[in-house]
C-alpha cells in the first residue's frame, strides 16, 4: 500500500540526490502543504505546460549528479514515482494497493491529453506508451536485415521492465527510498543474472550487441545508408520486430 504522502517523500529523495534542486524544493514544498493543510493543488499545478514538471529528465547531459550508466535506471524510476505521485494527489488519503505499475492510471502525460484526445484517440496513446514501455532499442539495416543494439539500450530496457516490479513490492516510505537507492547503486537482487540471461537471448535472437556512439550507417555489415531506428519486442523466448518499425526490403535476412 502507497500513500500519497510516500510516494512524495519518495520523490523528494531522488531528486535530492540527482541535484535537481528546483523541483526537489517545489516537492519539499508539496509535503509542507499536504501535511499542514491537506493541500495537493501545489503539487498538481507542477504537471502540464511548458518547462513543467513532466519535460523534467534525469540525466548527465542536465548536468545532474548521475552517470551515463545510472541513468536509465535513476531516470525511469523517477518517470513512474512521478506518474504515482500524480495518480496519488487525486486520492491522496487512500492507500493505494499497486498491482501494475506500467497501468495508465499512472502516466501523468495522459493530464495534458484528456482534454484534446478522443476516447479512441485515448486508447491508441495508451496502446503506443505501454508498448514502448516493453520495446528494446536499436538500429536495423532495412537492407540486409543486421541489427544491433548496446548496453545503454540494454539497461534501459531493463529498468523498464523490472522496476515497475520493485515498486510493486515496496510499500513503506522506508522501502520507496531504498528503491531510489537501488536505482542509484544498480544493486538489485539477481540483476546480474538477469541481465546476462537477457544479454544473451538478445545474441540468440541475432542481434548484436556493438557499444557504438551515435547512428549505425553506413551498415557494418553491407555497407548500405538504408538504416534505420529499430525496437525489438520480448515474447515467445525471443526479442522480435515490433509492428512500428520500417518495413525491411525484400531478400533482407
Ligand atoms: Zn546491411
């Protein structure tokens, strides 16, 4: 069960430590209010607009007190606390019993829709954001079919799909900030395990793994400019081409 109150705590705390010190400070003033007047219009008044709360990315090119590898995993962290905390501030005197993170219920992008999107056009953002949350990135030759991805890609993908299960798991504010931790660390439970296992599926399902900087083109393999940003979907033991890619040319492997 997660309290509004925690899950603000929470986020204070992250934002602490990545040295994002305005919005730490606007949170900070979030907690004053709810727990001298019961007041959430502070905090709900940081989503939406320009510059708002929800442009806010944790990362190093922001100059925040993160690695290139802790980025990933502090900055999706921080993308669904916010989503709880925005979800929450609607209910903030009940306790909410999370059973799935990566529901709509806690997308607090979907504020700035509501007005503007049709109930299909609802379910269609809803479709595309939950699939990107489950979608592996990389590059493809959409002439010869050689794909590849890297480690940064690997660990984003990663943090997608295992801290919505941590967050599931941690229920005190004690827990939320030893999350945060975690996400600092890289330390979870079977992490290593994990990510060799899911390292090697990606191998197994003919992808390569290449730490590259920028754009794959030319192609490595045959040389063609043909190529393209690529995601890849789990399922069935293996990481497959998603529907919202670039078709691939014909004869391609
Ligand atoms: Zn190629």
């Amino acid at each position: 069960m997660t309290k509004y109150i925690h899950a603000l705590t929470a986020l204070e705390y992250l934002l602490d430590k990545a040295g994002e010190n305005h919005w730490r400070d606007w949170l900070r003033q979030d907690i004053d209010l709810w727990k001298s007047k019961k007041d959430v219009s502070h905090h709900l008044s940081a989503y939406g607009g320009m510059g708002s709360f929800n442009d806010v990315w944790i990362c190093v090119q922001n100059k925040h007190n993160v690695t290139k590898g802790q980025e990933p995993w502090v900055n999706n962290l921080f993308e669904i606390l916010k989503g709880f905390c925005f979800r929450l501030a609607h209910e903030p005197e009940k306790d909410e019993v999370v059973k799935d993170v990566n529901s709509n219920r806690y997308f607090p992008i979907f504020s700035a829709f509501k007005k503007n999107l049709s109930k299909k056009g609802m379910d269609s953002a809803i479709n595309q954001l939950s699939m990107a949350t489950s979608q592996l990135h990389g590059w493809r030759c959409l002439k010869c079919g050689y794909g590849e991805t890297k480690s940064y890609d690997i660990e984003n993908y990663l943090a997608k799909v295992l801290l919505p299960q941590h967050l599931n798991n941690a229920k005190t504010e004690k827990e939320l900030k030893a999350l945060v931790d975690s996400a600092f660390t890289i330390e979870f439970d079977g992490i290593g395990e994990t990510r060799n296992h899911t390292r090697q599926t990606i191998i197994d399902s003919g992808i390569k793994i290449v730490d590259r900087e920028g754009w794959m083109r030319p192609c490595p393999e045959c040389g063609s400019d043909n190529t393209a940003v690529y995601r890849w979907e789990f399922s069935k033991n293996n990481f497959n081409a998603s529907k919202d890619n670039l078709p691939l040319k014909k004869n391609a492997a």
